[in-house]
C-alpha cells in the first residue's frame, strides 16, 4: 500500500468556532480507488472536516495536499475545480429551479452571448439520471420530488465533474434500500476509475459492506484509522464511544394499560386508506413500510396537519377530531416530524427556544416567558439526549445534524405526551446515541405512554416495537407481534406480496 | 530539508493572505453600518460644529420620533417574514380623521376612534397576508393607494386645519413636554420599551421570530401562524395610529399626504437596525439604533446645506447600503464570485 501515492491527504487540521474546538488536529489521507470511512460521534467533527475540504470554512491551522502541492480552497467552486466533490449531509438545492439547473449551478453550459444551452444541459443530465436509474427527468422542479429523490439529485452532482475525491456527507440517511443499492453501484464505478471516496456514515452495515478503510474522530481529534477487513462492529464501537452496545432484538414488554389511540378504517385521498390499528399505554408500536408507503401521512392526519376522507379516530376511547397542531398538542399528541431542518426547527434560533416552543404559552412568569424554567427544560433534556452544544445560547443551524435531531426529540418528549409518535427518530444520529433513544423510547413505553415509532430502518424497527404494522402503497398488510416477525416475512409484507400467511 | 521549509512557508503565506482578506472582508460587512456611522459623524462635526450641540441632538430625536413610532411595529412584520408599505399611507389617513373628527366630536372621543378606524385598516391587511396567505409586498403596495383614495375621500380632497387651534389641549402630543423632555420622545420611548419587552420576552414575540424563521416548523409546533401574522399588522396599525395623532398634535393642520414616502424610511430604518428581510431576526433595540442613525444621517446632510429634496435620494442609497452589507455579512464577504 506504501507505494500508492494518496490523491488528498489533511495535515493536522485545526478549526475553532465561538466556544468549541469543532477539529483538534486532524490528519488522515484517502488512496485513489479507496472508500474511507470517516466515524465518529455526532458532533465529532465529520462534517466540518469535510467542509474544510470543500472550501466552505478555512481551516485556522494545517494543511491540505493534493498530490505533491500544499492546496488552500478559497470556496466551493474552487474546490470543484479542483476535483474535490462535495455531497452534503443536509440537501441544498434550489427548489424552484429544475434538476439539470441545479446539477450545473454556476456552470450552466453556454452559448454565445451568454445564453444558457438548455438542449446541451438537459442532454447531459439526462445521460447522468440513466446512470442512476431514477424516476424523474433534467426538467422536473426539485421541489416536487421526495426528499430521496432530491438526495439523488445531489449525488448527481458529483457525476459532472472530472472527480478526483467525492465527499458522502450521510447520503443513505433518507435512501431505501432499491436507492441504496443504485448509490452502491455509482460509488463502485466511481472507484474503479480511481476516485478516491470519503463516506460519512452512523450505519455500520454499510460501512463494512462497501469501505476500505475506516478513520474515527473523536471530539475533533483524530482516534485512529483500521482496515475494514481487519476489524468488526464491536471494536469500532468501541474507538467511537469507548463502550458495547446492546443490538438485540426486542423481546421484553411491559405492562399494558387501555388503548390510548385507536384508528378505524381511516383514510386520506389516494395517500393512504382503510388503516386500523390501535396502540395502549405502555406498548411501543412500530411502522415499516418503503418511503411513501403512507405511514408519515398517517401520523401528519393524527397531528391534525391533514384532514382524513374517511374513518374515526379514538383518544381513550372517545372519538375525535383533530383540527390543527394546536389541536393535537392540547389533547396529548407529539410528532417528531421526519424533516428535522424544514419541519422541526427554527434553524435561525438559539438551542432553548426552540426546544421550549410548543409549549411557550404554558411557560409564563406573568406576561412574561419564564426563562429559569425554561433553561431548566432544556438542561434536563441535554443531560438525558446528551446534547453536544456549548450552551443553550448556541443557534441550532450551527450544531452538529445528529444534535439537531435531538434537540427536535428533546422538544417533543418534553410535552410529556400521552401518544408519542415519532418518524424517522434516529435519522443521523450516532450508533451510541441511538441506542439511548431505543432505551429511552422502551423507557416512555415503561411508564405508560403510547409510543408510534415510523422507521424504515428494519434493525429499528426490531428492535424497539413490541407490535409492527407492515404497510405497502398506502395499506396495511399485516401487523405482527414481535414473536411472529421475522425479518423475511417482514420484508414480504412491506412488499405488497400478501401470500405469506399461507407460506 | 529546503523542500519542507518551503511549503513551511507556503503554508504560512497562503494562510496569510486568505485569513486577513476574510477577515477584513467580515468585518467590514458585520461592523460596516457602525463604521460609516462613525465617519458621518466626524465628518459632520468637522463641517459643522453645531452638529453634536445638545439642541440639535434634542431636535433630531423630535423629529425622528413619528419615523420611530411606525418603525417598532413595521420591526414585527419584518421579523414575522412580511413586508409593511402601506404605513405612510395609513399615517395620513390618520392624521386626517383625527383632526376633522376633533372639531366634530372633540378630542376626546377622537382620538379613540381614530384608533379603532385605523386597526380596521391593519385588521384588513392582517387577514389577507395571514388568514388568505397573499404575499405581503402586493397586499400592503395596494394598500398604500387604496388608502390614500380613502382618505382623499374622506377629506374631499381639502386640507385639514382645527379651527380653534389656542382653545384646545390636543397639541400636548406633538407639542407639549414632560419634565422638560418633549412628549413625542416619551412616547417613543415608552412604545419602544413596551413593544421591546413583548417581541424579546412574551410568548407572543416568541412566536413572532418563529413564524419569520420558519413558518412550517412554527405550524409542526402548533403555533397559530394566520393568527400571530395578523396581530402584527394589528400592533404596526396601533403604531401608525400613534404616529398620526403625534403629527396632528403637532401642526394641529395638515395635508392630506403627510405621510407620503415615509414607508420607505421606515423601511430603511428597520433594515439599518439589522432586520433581515426574509424574516426571523432583528430587535426593537436595534430598530431604534437605525432609526436614530438614519435621523442623523439626514439631519447632518441638512446641516452641510443639502436640499430638503435630496434627502430622498439618500434614503435610498442607505437602504441599497444597508441591504447590500446585510448580504454581504451572510456571505462573509463584500464581492460575490458569481457572475
Ligand atoms: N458554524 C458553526 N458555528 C459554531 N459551531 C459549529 C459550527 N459548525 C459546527 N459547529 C460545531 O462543531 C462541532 C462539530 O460539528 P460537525 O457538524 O462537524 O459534527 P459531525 O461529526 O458531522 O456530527 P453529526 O454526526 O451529528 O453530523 C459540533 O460541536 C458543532 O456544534
Ligand atoms: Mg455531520
């Protein structure tokens, strides 16, 4: 390997921001051919180092090589052009414009006199989207397509340049699995034409199927860097948060109470229709299905955001309807919303208010906010979620995406809600913090709540549910007990193949 | 060895030469508003010495005060993601029915209804940029002329004049004084603090930053969006209402377009004070930095024997000033690459 010059290579790269110290001398380098892994907790430093390298932040001290020369990237078109791609951990596209503008944003193809050549650029981006087998062409506006799709659309970014290393910022964080194997493949060619790859990623799984090399930061600092093939799950584990973990299937359940939500025969237009089902207190009740299987409309209607065509809903028994947000949260529902950036938060406001902010009419000293009692919410759900920020001053659009995700969790089990439903809860968080939030949801379920978990994750799924709803194309196919599912006929429902009573 | 000590080098000059240009960039986009403050000021003072007299200070203030008033509420719009012009317009209209109504049923009842005609006119404008989500800039454009008819309407098209102006308490608002501070800057003062205390520490300026910063997440967190939109057109109507009486009050006569224009140094004043115009942030406290920069702005140009007229001009060349620093401090930089 010695003898295989490295196409980047970070030299003991510092960067502070207010209050942290985000990289505390990093250094590794990626080999031309090579998929390196880059882990670590949330907050470690994954994303700042990469965007060091993309030529979004200027490191305060190091170096960047790139074969024999010393680089400094002064923006992101610098580093384009350098051959250094970057696919980034949260979408940013312009949603107004097609998906060939955004692909070439700020290199459109030209014509004389400055105009764009629309037929050259549709041409190109069409040839792009074939190699990545989607389902929408140069001219659909992305703000029409699914979140995966849109994630697609960035990985087909890195595809129009003459790559030299390509960035995965989490890209599967919001793929399926068909998604999954077509972004597979794409990285496989990329590296047969000796791209030097970083992935970025908290699912182990993927890790060892497709990378080389694997470098674990641990609070900016630089761990340690293995050979995929010399080493397993545990001992990884281990460099990252320095303990095991649990990764069994759930087999425990607790005592339950009365059904706490029952739906009948609800449905919503062609989203999703004839859905039953009913959760009691103390039960944790999962949802698996494929992306766009109608379990986050499910949840959208029961927190008041969709109106349903049809069906009742049952709080404790009663039936209600459910107006609006405001609605739901006054009788006892949380949602923990799928888009953590569109949906969950204010990105522009500080750590504390937004996790305090449904309830900011319930937190009064007179007129007045009671902060006290509010810095005291948000300490107690730091501590718990054990979120990595200097203070609850901090803007949450400048944490770590992981520790995002849990402010939005921290905000919603705060309400103390009597349904917790949650969607994608885990969605770029690290492994040793998922497993705090699998615990803690069986902890909720423990003391009577009723919990709703949406996950496309099958893993998740297992292993925190006590019962799991299989969905296809916007029906329930089957609900399983946690003693009859097994992950094959878990699969062939959520397949719409409906033999598999008969098998 | 000369191999190492060379990039030794490059390393330390390209660090050099990309940090200090940054970092003048930033700072100059962050601080610019302040920095060019402070060289109007010298250089006014240098022009003309009177500038920094306790009377003229006192005099800008006064006069900045009706500007102020309509600022702090257009300060809530502009957080809660919208856009107010129709201010200047609205301040006419209530100058206008607060003097005829004084003659016709004293100013005692006058004042009130005054008040009630005028949140009609911010109820209106509420409903349809919060109920019917119309875009704020159309709704509130339209406004402006759609008043301005009202109120040419109302008057018949005359000048509004008080016939008794020596038997009347009414000029107190814009004339008289308290403790020797005039009553138009106490009324500033007051509004300011009332109105900064809400937006920075009740739950409804809560919810007023976070429909601005992002209106899906605010109805994710039951927030009412509709509704906290549409008192911010209520709280920048009471303003205007405010601002009308303290203009009557004190010509105690006025024309029907007193108002005329002065959206726009509303406007500027709130973006000087750092609001940004897609909403989520700003204060009240800076509202009232950028309303008193602009008042010197102005006053000190006066001062150097600028034209009454020319003052228009240069509101706009400060608004151009302060929105393209506003940009450039996200950017981190004055100069965009982009073509
Ligand atoms: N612009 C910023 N301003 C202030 N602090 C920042 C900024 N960007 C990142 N940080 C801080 O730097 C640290 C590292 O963040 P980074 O995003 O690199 O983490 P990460 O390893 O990518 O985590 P995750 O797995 O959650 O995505 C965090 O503590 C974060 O709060
Ligand atoms: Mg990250």
């Amino acid at each position: 390997m010695t003898d295989v010059k490295p196409v980047l290579r970070l030299e003991g790269i510092v960067k502070t921001f207010p209050g942290v110290r985000a990289l505390d001398g990093l250094s590794f380098d990626v080999l031309p051919g090579e998929v390196h892994a880059l882990m670590g907790e949330n907050g470690a430093g994954k994303s700042t180092s990469m965007k060091v390298l993309g030529g979004i932040y200027q490191p305060d001290e190091g170096a960047i090589i790139m074969g024999d020369e010393q680089v400094v990237m002064n923006g992101p078109l610098e580093a384009k052009a350098k051959g250094i791609v970057f696919i980034h951990q949260e979408l940013s596209l312009a949603e107004e414009l097609s998906v060939a503008e955004n692909i070439y944003l700020g290199e459109l193809p030209r014509k004389s006199f400055g105009r764009v050549d629309w037929a050259l650029l549709y041409e190109r981006t069409d040839a792009i989207l074939k190699k990545l087998k989607v389902g929408f062409n140069a001219r659909t506006r992305v703000g029409d397509l699914s979140i995966a799709n849109q994630q697609m659309v960035e990985i087909a970014r890195a595809l129009t340049v003459d790559a030299k290393a390509v960035i995965f910022d989490e890209p599967t964080a919001s793929l399926t699995d068909a998604e999954k194997v077509v972004l597979f493949d794409v990285i496989a060619d990329l590296q047969a034409e000796g791209v030097g790859i970083i992935y970025i990623s908290h699912r182990m799984e993927e890790i060892f199927k497709i990378t080389d090399r694997i470098t674990v930061l641990r609070d900016g600092q630089y761990v340690g860097t293995v050979e995929t093939k010399n080493t397993d799950e545990e001992r990884v584990t281990q460099m990252m948060i320095g303990r095991k973990l649990d990764l069994s299937r759930n087999v425990s359940h607790h005592e339950l109470g009365n059904v706490a939500l029952e739906v009948r025969g609800l449905s919503c237009g062609k989203l999703y229709s004839d859905v039953s089902f009913e959760v009691r207190r103390g039960e944790v009740l999962g949802f698996y299905g494929l992306v766009g299987a109608g379990r986050t409309e499910i949840a959208e209607t029961l927190f008041g955001l969709r109106e349903p065509s049809a069906g009742q809903i049952l709080l404790d028994g009663e039936e209600v309807r459910i107006s609006s947000p405001a609605d739901a949260i006054a009788r006892g529902i949380s949602l923990v919303p799928e888009d953590r950036k569109g949906q969950g938060l204010v990105l522009g406001m500080n750590c504390r208010d937004n996790m305090t902010l449904p309830q900011v009419d319930d937190l009064k000293a007179g007129p007045f906010m009671a902060e006290g009692a509010e810095v005291a919410i948000f300490d107690q759900y730091r501590d718990k979620l054990d979120i990595r920020t200097p203070g609850w001053k901090q803007r949450v659009g400048n944490l770590s995406g992981g520790n995002q995700q849990k402010i939005v969790i921290g905000k919603w089990l705060s309400m103390h809600p009597n349904v917790l439903i949650v969607d994608e809860p885990t969605r770029g968080i690290d492994v040793g913090s998922k497993s705090e939030i699998h615990k803690l949801l069986r902890g909720l379920a423990a003391q009577g709540y009723a919990v709703i978990v949406i996950s496309s994750e099958m893993p998740e799924v297992l292993h925190v549910s006590d019962r799991i709803v299989a969905m296809y194309s916007g029906r329930v196919m089957r609900t399983f007990t946690s003693e009859e599912v097994t992950e094959d006929n878990l699969i062939q429902a959520i397949s719409g193949l409906t033999d598999d009573r008969a098998a | 060895m000369s191999d190492v000590s060379q990039r030794e080098g490059a390393k330390r000059e390209g660090k050099m030469s990309s940090l200090s240009r940054q970092q003048i960039g930033t700072v100059l986009a962050k601080q610019g508003i302040l920095i060019a403050f402070v060289i109007f000021i010298v250089a006014f003072t240098i022009a003309n010495p009177k500038f920094l007299s306790p009377d003229n200070l006192l005099s800008v203030v006064r006069s900045s005060a009706i500007i102020g008033v309509m600022a702090l509420g257009v300060t809530f719009v502009v957080i809660s993601g919208n856009l107010d012009l129709s201010v200047g317009s609205m301040m006419s209209f209530s100058t206008i029915v607060v003097l005829d109504l004084h003659d016709k049923i004293g100013p005692l009842l006058a004042i009130p209804t005054m008040f009630a005609m005028t949140l009609c006119l911010g109820a209106v404008i509420g409903f349809l940029v919060g109920y019917l989500k119309l875009n704020s800039l159309i709704v509130t454009l339209g406004m402006l002329s759609a008043i301005h008819g009202l109120t040419l309407t109302y008057s018949g098209g005359k000048n509004m004049d008080i016939a008794d102006k020596e038997g009347t308490w009414f000029g107190f608002f814009g004339q008289g004084d308290i403790l020797g501070i005039p009553v138009p800057i106490l009324l500033f003062i007051a509004l300011a603090a009332g109105l900064g205390m809400t937006l920075s520490r009740t739950p409804f300026g809560r919810k007023v930053y976070a429909v601005g910063g992002n209106g899906t997440a605010a109805t994710f967190s039951g927030i009412p969006r509709a509704r906290t939109v549409f008192y911010c057109y209520l709280i920048s109507a009471a303003c205007v209402a405010t601002a009308g009486l303290i203009q009557a009050s004190r010509s105690l006569g006025s024309q029907n377009t007193v108002g005329q224009g002065l959206e726009l140094e509303v406007l500027a004043a709130v973006i000087l004070g750092g609001a940004s115009l897609l909403g989520g942030s700003g204060t009240i406290f800076k509202t009232v930095i950028g309303v008193l920069i602009l008042g010197f702005i102005q006053n000190g140009l006066l001062l150097m024997g600028l034209q009454f007229y020319a003052q228009f001009v240069v509101t706009w060349i400060i608004i151009i000033l302060a929105v393209w620093l506003d940009i450039a401090a996200k950017r981190g930089k004055l100069w965009s690459s982009f073509a």
